[in-house]
C-alpha cells in the first residue's frame, strides 16, 4: 500500500487508511490547520483521543 502525506492529504485520502476513521481523519485536518503541517510522525501523538496502536498503526501508513 503506497503511504498517504499526511500534510496534504485530504479527508477523504485519510479515511482510506487502515485506522483511520472520520473521527481521526476530522482531528489530523484540525491539527493540521491548528498548528501547521506536520514536521515529524511523532506529532501524531499529540493528537488527542486515541489509542497508542491507533497512531503507531497511521504512522506506519503515513509519510512527510
């Protein structure tokens, strides 16, 4: 599976990844518009409401 950008992907883009519903798509976009784009997978952690294998599982399908 080719991996998303997750600083350019769009919501829609987000969702088709494994472990990444609306709820996390919606929270990555906020993020993104919040703070910027992401300049590290390890942001990801920053995000709120998930769990730890829920975000080692999108980082693994993201890239920069």
């Amino acid at each position: 599976m080719k991996k998303v950008n997750i600083n350019t992907a769009s919501r829609e883009e987000l969702q088709n990844i494994s472990g990444i519903g609306e709820k996390m798509a919606d929270a990555i976009v906020r993020y993104r518009e919040e703070h910027g784009k992401f300049h590290s997978k390890e942001e990801i952690n920053e995000i709120p409401g998930f769990s730890e294998i829920r975000r080692e599982r999108v980082k693994a399908n993201v890239q920069l």
